[in-house]
C-alpha cells in the first residue's frame, strides 16, 4: 500500500485480515510505505489540539502483521511491479505482487500572487500545526488594523468548519482587552456561502451569522501579501488587512496517480473497477481520494473518509483475493451523508446526494462527535481480533442520528 491515510491504513489492515481468514499468513507479506510514523485523522484538521487526534501506526499496524516502511513513494514502474521509495534521502525499489495506491490528495494551489507565501491551509497535520503556531504568535506582533483578522478562503467543507472554530479559537488567544478586535471572514466565488448544501444551507448561513463570522459571497481571491488580500467580486477588488488568510480552495489527487497509464479524471484520480481495480493497470488498486469509482453504480465516489474507508478495507481484500485466484468483492454503496461542523453552534447532518437537512445544532454535533471520535478510528485495544472484525469488507449503515422530525 501506499499511503497510511484512511484507504490506505483501512487496505492494509483488510489485506492481512483476509490472510488469516485463508490461512495463508506466511505465504504474503502486508507493507505499508508511509513518510511519517503516525496516521493523520486528516478530517480532524480544522480542530485544535491535534496530537492527540493521531494514531501511531505501531500500535495498530503491529498487531496486524502489517510492515511499516517509513518513506515516500516517488515512482511507480507498473509495468515491472516496482516502486521507488525515498527516506532520508535514500532510494530504494520495492517489488510488488499488488498495489494499492491510497496515497490521498493535495489542496490544489493556483497561481495566484502570494498564495504559496503568505497563506495557512489545514489540508495536512503540518500545515493545520503550523496555523495554530501562527495565530499563537498573533499578540505578540504589532498592534495592526489586520492582527486579529483571519480570512478563510474557499468555504467547502473544509472552509466552513474552520471558519466556524476560528472566532472561539482567536479568542482564547488574544488578551481580554482586545478580544473585540477579533474578525473572521469566509469568502468564496460562488453566489452564496454553502451553496453545494442543499437543504442544510440557510442553517448554515444562520449558524456563521450567530458565531460572527462575516460572509463574502460572489468573490474571488486576487492577491496576498502577508498583511492582507484582495478579493474581486467581477467588477471591483476590495482589500482587507489579515495577518492570517487560510486557503481551502479544494483537492486534487495525488500526483503519484499521474504515473499509472490510465485516463485520469478532472481531479486526477484513477478510475477504479467496483473491485477497486485500476482500469486496464494489472495488479495495481487505488482506493480513496487518489482514486474514483462509481460509488452506487451511477455517481463517482466523493473526496471524503466516507468513502476512502470502505474503498480501503474493499482493496486490500481483493488485492489478497486476487493474488491467490479468489473471487473478489463489488463496493457499492447507496447511502450519502454530510456532517458539517459548524463549531460552537454544533454541526448540519444532511442525507442524500440532494442534501435533505436531518438533524442541526446539537444533535448533529454529538454525530460528529461520534464520527471523529470514534467510528472513522480503528479500536484502540490493540488486539488483533478487534483489528480485523473492523477490517473487514462490509458496508457500514449511516451514522446514527436523533431526526430533527422526532424532537
Ligand atoms: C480539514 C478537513 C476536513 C475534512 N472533513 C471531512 C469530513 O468531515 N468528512 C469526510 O468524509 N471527509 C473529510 N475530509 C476529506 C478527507 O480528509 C479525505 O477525503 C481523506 O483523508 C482521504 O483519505 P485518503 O486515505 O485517500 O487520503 P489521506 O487521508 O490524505 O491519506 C493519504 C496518505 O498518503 C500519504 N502519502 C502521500 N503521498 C505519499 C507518497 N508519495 N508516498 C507514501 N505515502 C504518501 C500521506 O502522508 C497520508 O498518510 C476533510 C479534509 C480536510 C482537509
């Protein structure tokens, strides 16, 4: 596998749970290739503090049998099975009987002035530390017009939860006295803030207004400079002074997957069989965001865990099945979901590729709760029994929610 992400942890811990169900243990070797010792719960980004939120690989890896290389791929020949892997400046080449590539995405950086420069994402574990270290540094700069002034640009998701958190986390920073001074803006090009939300979107158009984070619908970002940005709205630029912008403007896959001969969709993901085979590549799977497959036989998977995790524990069993001849298992799944965090205020739960709104507030914050806590983790016993039984290659039904029709 490569990649320790959600598909990649979740493929490799299905792959070694197929070998002891075939007793067949000593006959394959299960290898992980991860740069860092840890698996990023990378949905968790938007949160504050993250190390507890990591899971050292050792501690699930281990008990499953599964090798831990410590590395970075930084080539794949699919035509010899071999991949090339980095650490610390050394190379070396893996052969392989099968892949699965699960190496995630990247946020996607345009080539707008400054961007790389002067703007904080939360795409990675680094980048999120590296934000909070910044907004740690805030009192101690000069007194400013833009000191207390973080604008999040690119309101998915990914924007919104953290636009959503950042008003509460900025004043628990900043000294009491200057409290007030705190602004958090969400700007996007689209016509209105949340607009892919569906029914969940006036929620959350309420829920930013009531944690005051202002709303710049209709605009793009023109330019930064590290002590603020310009937005245009099509006809006029508008600049505001921000010692932080941070830039969630959406992902792209891998570019590992640029080195598979196949067609590559628009978000550079490999098209994937329902058994998660790389179209027209034998021996190599993809699984996650570096992948797409028609996730209910009609619609293509979603960048999400939602999807990564059940497309890895998919992978890895019929990587294994593969090897030895088996029949493999189809993924489909015909249920969607989208739990939006929306910090103090609580969350949005919403159902459906249309996006019904099912729960709010509260209710759908002790869902995310759940969910970020508990069911996208592998179990914490350590205990390879344990392990397995949630390695295995099933469906999960949606997370459980108390329906807003029943309060
Ligand atoms: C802030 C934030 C909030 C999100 N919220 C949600 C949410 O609420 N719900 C949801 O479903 N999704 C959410 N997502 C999306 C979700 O995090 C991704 O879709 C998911 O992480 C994809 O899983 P993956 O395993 O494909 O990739 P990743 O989780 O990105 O894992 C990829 C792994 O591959 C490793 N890797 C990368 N390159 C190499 C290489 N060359 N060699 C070896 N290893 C490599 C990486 O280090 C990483 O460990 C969110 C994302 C962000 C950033």
């Amino acid at each position: 596998m490569i990649g320790a992400g959600f598909a990649g942890l979740w493929s490799a811990l299905s792959a070694a749970r197929k070998l002891e169900e075939l007793d067949r243990v000593d006959e394959a070797e299960v290898a992980i290739v991860n740069p860092a010792p840890f698996h990023s719960v990378r949905v968790r980004n938007y949160e504050q503090p993250l190390d507890p939120t990591l899971v050292q690989l050792d501690t699930v890896l281990g008990p499953a049998g599964v090798r831990l290389i410590q590395a970075k791929a930084t080539s794949i020949d699919s035509t010899n099975r071999r991949v090339t892997i980095e650490h610390d400046g050394a190379s070396e080449t893996l052969d392989y009987d099968r892949m699965i590539l699960a190496a995630g995405s990247v946020l996607v950086r345009p080539p707008i002035p400054g961007l790389d420069r002067f703007s904080f994402d939360v795409d990675t574990y680094a980048g999120a530390c590296k934000l909070q270290a910044h907004l740690l540094t805030l009192p101690a700069l000069p007194d400013t017009p833009g000191r207390y002034t973080a604008v999040v640009v690119g309101a998915g998701l990914t924007g919104i939860e953290l636009a959503a958190e950042l008003p509460a986390r900025l004043r628990e920073i900043v000294a009491e006295n200057d409290r007030g001074k705190v602004r958090v803006v969400l700007a996007d090009r689209s016509a209105r803030i949340a607009q892919s939300m569906g029914g969940a979107q006036p929620v959350i158009e309420g829920a930013l207004k009531t944690l005051e984070v202002e709303m710049r619908p209709g605009v793009s970002l023109e330019a930064l400079d590290g002590q603020g940005l310009m937005l245009h709205d099509g006809a006029t630029s508008e600049r505001i002074e921000a010692a932080t912008v941070v830039w969630c403007g959406g992902m792209h896959a891998n570019a590992l997957a640029a080195q598979l001969p196949v067609t590559l969709d628009p978000l550079g993901r490999v098209p994937v069989d329902t058994f998660l085979c790389a179209e027209g590549v034998p021996g190599v799977f993809a699984a996650g965001d570096c992948a797409r497959i028609l996730i209910d036989g009609t619609r293509p998977s979603v960048m999400s865990c939602q999807h990564g995790r059940p497309m890895g524990r998919y992978a890895g069993n019929n990587a294994v099945c593969d090897l030895f001849g088996l029949e493999m298992l189809p993924l489909s799944i015909d249920w969607y979901t989208t739990i939006c965090d929306l910090g103090p205020w609580g969350a949005v739960y919403t159902e459906g590729w249309d996006r019904k709104l099912v729960s709010e507030g509260e209710t759908a914050k002790a869902t995310k709760r759940t969910i970020n806590g508990e069911r996208i983790y592998p179990p914490k016993s350590g205990v390879r029994a344990d392990i397995f039984r949630a390695a295995a290659p099933v469906v999960q039904t949606p997370p459980p929610t108390e329906r807003a029709e029943k309060r």
